[in-house]
C-alpha cells in the first residue's frame, strides 16, 4: 500500500473532468428512496428503501405505526452508518439548530463509529474507535431522514456531510472509505456502489458538481486518516470519562465529543 501522503497526492491531482465524465458514464439521478439513510438488511447493503419499514415520524421524531400506534420501527435492521467528519459535525449541527430551532449538541448528531468497538459488562460499548458516525433513530436510520408519502429528503440538505453528498460513488484509492457491499458499476478510478439511481441520465452540471465533491471527499478522507494517525495517543483511553475514545484528527475525544484531557 503507498502511503497517505502518496495516496493524498494522488486524490488531489484527480481531474474532476474526468470524474465527470466517469460519472455521466455510468448514470445517475437520486430517486429520493432513502435508501442511503435508514438502516439496512445484512442482504441490503443500500439500506431501506422508503416506505420499507420506516413509517411517516411522528411529533417526536420516531417513525410511527398507523395500525398500532408504536414506533413501527423495522426490526432485524442494522442502524445506518455513514461517516462524518469532526468539522462536518459542527456545521450538521449549526443547520439543525436553524432549521428546528432548538440546540443540537454533538452527541445529536454523531455516535462513535461502532466497527470495532466491544460490549462492556453493563452492555455499553467500549475500545477505541477512528471515525464518528452520524446518529441514528429508535429505528436505525439518520437523525436527520424525513419521510412522507414515500419520499425521502434530508433536514440538512444543503450542510449534509461529504458522504452523503457523494452516495453512491466513491474513488478506489487506499485510505479513501468504500460504502458496504461489492461495487456494482466502475469506470476509471470511480466506483458505484448499490443503488437504484444508477444508470439514470444525469446533466454535465450535475455530474461536475458531483464530481468536484467526490475529489473534495477523497482529499478531506485522507487528510482525516493522517490526522489521526499523527495525534493518536495509546494511553488516551485512562485519561477519557467512559470506555469508549474515539480518535479524530482532531485528537482523541470522549462519545460526547469532548476532547480527552491531558492528564
Ligand atoms: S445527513 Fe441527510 S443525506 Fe446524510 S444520511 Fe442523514 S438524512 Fe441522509
């Protein structure tokens, strides 16, 4: 494997016209199906479609269940997880706050990445984790996911993090994240992972504007993991307040988003 440094090299010297034109090639248009946002089946990696399993919220954010009147939530499902950097949970934060109104901490909207965590004795996790996950519902799906009649939108549209910006292509280079599942389509350095816009037409704006986020998202991916690597301390874990650290390339922070202290 090259190097960060040598793999970030490479993500900035990406020709976005090329990523365009990989991206026209391929096709796609967002069907607004939510299947990026919600929480997903083992089997479907692309995640639930709307109106598979998650009902229209109700007052107080939970997905309701016209016929029994509790959460309605799919169960069987495993909670959504996309990556979210430490700068994009602030800015995810400040247009929630706009949009609703009232104060989102940052523990509203990023959890501890899960991928490598244990269970602790009182069933919470516990280790040493490098990424933040956006949060999720009693239902497994993006806080931040609004449904009715059948379509998708997101509450943080215009501040929503590169990854949702970029679903469902990404760029094969090392130290860059790969969404769950086999890639389906490829064409030069550009991957396309399952999802049921494919193919669609998509105008050249579109598809540079998309493109110009992919670069930015490949950039920013390995930024983040020489970040990391460069402010890891192994023994940030005895100084944090719970079991669980996780390490940005911010410096290792608490689940709540506080940075671990130094001594
Ligand atoms: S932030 Fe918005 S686009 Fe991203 S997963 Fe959540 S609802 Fe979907």
């Amino acid at each position: 494997m090259e190097s960060l440094e040598a793999e970030l090299d490479r993500a900035r010297d990406l020709s976005v016209d090329e990523l365009a034109d990989a991206i026209e090639s391929i096709g796609f248009e967002c069907t607004r199906c939510g299947g990026c946002c919600t929480g997903y089946a083992p089997d479907e990696p692309g995640g639930a479609p709307a109106g598979a399993g998650s009902g229209e919220r109700d007052d107080d954010g939970d997905t309701a269940d016209p016929n029994n009147g509790d959460s309605g939530c799919h169960d069987e499902r495993e909670p959504h997880t996309a990556t979210v950097f430490p700068d994009e949970v602030r800015r995810v934060a400040d247009a929630a706050e706009e949009s609703f109104g009232e104060s989102y901490d940052w523990r509203d909207v990023a959890r501890p990445m899960p991928f490598g965590l244990s269970e602790a004795p009182d069933g919470e996790p516990a280790g040493e984790t490098f990424e933040w996950a956006l949060a999720t519902d009693d239902c497994g799906d993006c806080t931040f996911y609004q449904e009715s009649d059948g379509q998708g939108a997101c509450a943080v549209h215009d501040s929503r993090p590169l990854i949702c910006r970029t679903y469902p292509f990404s760029v094969a280079l090392d130290g860059t994240s790969q969404p769950m599942g086999e890639a389906v389509d490829a064409e030069g350095v550009v991957r396309a992972h399952e999802c049921e816009g494919l193919g669609r037409d998509i105008s050249r704006e579109d598809a540079a504007e998309l493109a110009a986020a992919l670069k930015q998202r490949a950039v920013r991916e390995l930024e983040e993991a020489i970040g990391v690597r460069d402010t890891y301390d192994p023994s940030a874990g005895e100084r944090a307040d719970g079991d669980v650290v996780v390490f940005d390339s911010e410096g290792p922070k608490n689940a709540d988003g506080t940075p671990v202290g130094d001594d």
